[in-house]
C-alpha cells in the first residue's frame, strides 16, 4: 500500500462523512464517549494516531473539555487543517506531523491511545508495530480505543454486501460533479477492502501485544469499536 494514502484530500475529506457515511460522525461520537467515560483525572494525555482534519479530537474537546491531546498525522495539509480546526477550541492541543509508527518512538508516556479509521491504511505487515508501541507507551491501566473498518467474523458476506454498497454510493459524487473525487475514493475502497483484518483477528494481536479486558463495543455499519486496556505492573 502507498505509505501517504491521503496526499491531497484533506480539503474534500469532509465531504465523505456528509455524503456517504453519516457512521463517520456517529463513530467520533462514541470514542469520545468512551473516552470520556474511562478518564482517570483531569490532567489526562490523549494520543490521536491519525488524526486527519481533527474529527475526533473536536468531539472530545465536547465531551471533555481541557483535555490535553497530542493529534498526530502522517500527511502534512491534515495537520495544517487540524491545527486550523482545534486551535479555536483547545489550547492544550499539540500537533505532530509524521508516521505514527515513528513518533510514538518518542513520545511521553499518554492515558488513553485512540487511532479512528487510520489502522486499515497501515500496510498489514506494520500493524502490529503499532499496538505494540501503543502498549509500551500507555500508562500502566490505560486504554486503547480503536474504530476501523473491520470484516465481521460472523457474517463476512453481510459485510462483503454492505461494503459494495458503500461503493455504489460513492456515485453521488458525480452528481455533485466531483468525478474526480469518485474515481478516487472508489479505487481507495477497493483497495481498502483487500487490506481489512477481521475483528477477531485484531482481537487476537491485542492479546498477544499484552492487552486485556478487550472487549468489541460496538458495530456502526462497517465500523467496530474495540477497547483494551494495559495492565497494571
Ligand atoms: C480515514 S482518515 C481518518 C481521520 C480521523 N481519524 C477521523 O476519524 O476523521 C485516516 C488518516 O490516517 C492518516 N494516516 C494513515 N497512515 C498513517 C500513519 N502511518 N501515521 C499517521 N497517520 C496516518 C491519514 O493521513 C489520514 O489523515
């Protein structure tokens, strides 16, 4: 997979969630809420791996405001809007621009690790560097909070038909006269779609990393939310 999947799409990524998906809105929501309700004290540091135009670092300033979170991305014009759209509304936000995978190697231990729609777009092979990094630099009982695209063990096929609408949506972009757009994202989903994981197979890496009490939260169309927490030592 292309390692900047989204070079070029921070201005027209909004327009996904009011056009094809209102579950991407829905899903900030409910991480937010989640986080909210498992925060250990006021003082506490959220990493957003990821963080895109600042989606759901915006609902969390609503659920819990003067929380310190550290927005992280890989491509460069997503930060400079994130920055754009918390600045107004969080001056404990910091921004930092890079690979997740890369800037986690440095960070200070955080309270809570929320990745939302960015796992799918790290190459299979990479993912689990990732939760790995994610557990050694939460806190001892912090949470990990993720929301992906992810197949549905129980009923792939359900998944499979629910995905392809999803592409079949796609074309009210050209109604709008985004053609441009349409070719675009379609080949994104397409290509997404053959690097899910399963949620039983995002499950057993979390176990493996040392996570526990993990536990699947919720399913919002194609989305799941999955929780973990690190132990304590
Ligand atoms: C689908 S968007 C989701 C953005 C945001 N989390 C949200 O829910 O609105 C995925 C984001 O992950 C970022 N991303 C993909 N791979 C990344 C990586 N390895 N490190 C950091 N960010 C990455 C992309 O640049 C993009 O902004």
């Amino acid at each position: 997979m292309n390692n900047n999947r989204f070079k070029d799409w921070a201005n027209d990524y909004q327009i996904f969630e009011d056009l094809i998906d209102k579950n991407d809105k829905e899903i900030q929501e409910d991480v937010a809420k989640l986080v909210k309700n498992y925060l250990p004290n006021n003082e506490s540091i959220i990493f957003d791996a990821g963080c895109g135009t600042g989606n759901t670092a915006i609902s969390l300033m609503k659920f819990v405001p003067n929380l310190a979170i550290i927005l992280n991305d890989l491509d460069p014009e997503m930060i400079k809007q994130s920055k754009e759209n918390l600045k107004p509304i969080c001056n404990t936000c910091i921004f930092k621009e890079g690979d997740a995978i890369s800037v986690l190697q440095d960070e200070n231990p955080f309270d809570v690790f929320v990745s939302v729609l960015i796992i799918h777009n790290i190459a299979k092979e990479r993912r689990r560097e990732l939760l790995e990094l994610a557990f050694k630099k939460l806190k001892n009982g912090g949470l990990y909070i993720n929301g992906d695209k992810m197949i549905d063990d129980k009923s792939p096929d359900k998944f499979t038909e629910k995905y392809n609408k999803r592409i079949e949506k796609l074309s009210v972009l050209k109604e709008i006269g985004r053609d441009d757009l349409f070719e675009k994202w379609t080949q994104h989903e397409k290509e997404d779609f053959e690097n899910l994981q399963t949620i039983e197979e995002h499950i057993k890496v979390l176990k493996e990393v040392g996570f526990v009490d993990i536990k699947f939260e919720k399913q919002l169309g194609l989305y799941s939310i999955v929780t973990a927490k690190k132990p304590w030592y």
